[in-house]
C-alpha cells in the first residue's frame, strides 16, 4: 500500500510505521466496540484468505495442465536420496531448526 503511494518507490519507514500503528489501532477499536463484529470481520477475512488460496491452486493446476511450465519438474529428485536414515535426519534437522 505504501509503495503504491509512493509511486513504485521505496516509502519512507515513518509512513509504513504509521500505517501499522493506525490498523492495530482500527483493529483494537473494533474488538472493543463489539466482539460479534470482530468474528464476523475474521470470518470474512478467513473466507477471503480461502478463496485467494483456492485461485492460486486452481492458476497452478491450471498450467500444469497446460504443460507450458513444466520445465522446473523435469529430473525433479535428480540428486537425492531413499535412504531412511537420510530422511529420519532430515526430520531430526527440522525439528530443531524450529525449536524456538
């Protein structure tokens, strides 16, 4: 939104700060006027981060099945490894990548 404002360029950090600011501000506002309008607020917004998950699906099946844009799956394990003890590491890995 601010870049937008700012025509393409990179706006200034005290604008997008404000921006913040005003929307947790609109939000806090909002969830203290009335509690039903803030679940039926986060139930619009809940459908509408759905239905764009949903078109970005059904865009990503559509070229696959379009077979334009397939040259990224092509030899796409080409390099890797079945070996179970490989793949328990990697899991091992993960979970301490996200220990917190």
């Amino acid at each position: 939104l601010c870049q937008a404002i700012a025509g393409g360029n990179t706006p200034p950090e005290l604008s997008v700060k404000l921006i913040a600011i005003s929307v947790i501000i609109i939000v806090t506002l909002v969830n203290v006027y009335s509690l039903k309008l803030t679940a039926m607020i986060i139930n619009i917004l809940s459908v509408a981060k759905l239905l764009a998950l949903g078109f970005i699906i059904i865009l990503g099946i559509w070229q696959l099945i379009e077979g334009e844009n397939t040259k990224n799956f092509t030899n796409a394990f080409e390099g890797t490894t079945s070996s179970t003890g490989d793949i328990a590491l990697g899991f091992y890995s993960v979970l301490w990548a996200y220990s917190g």
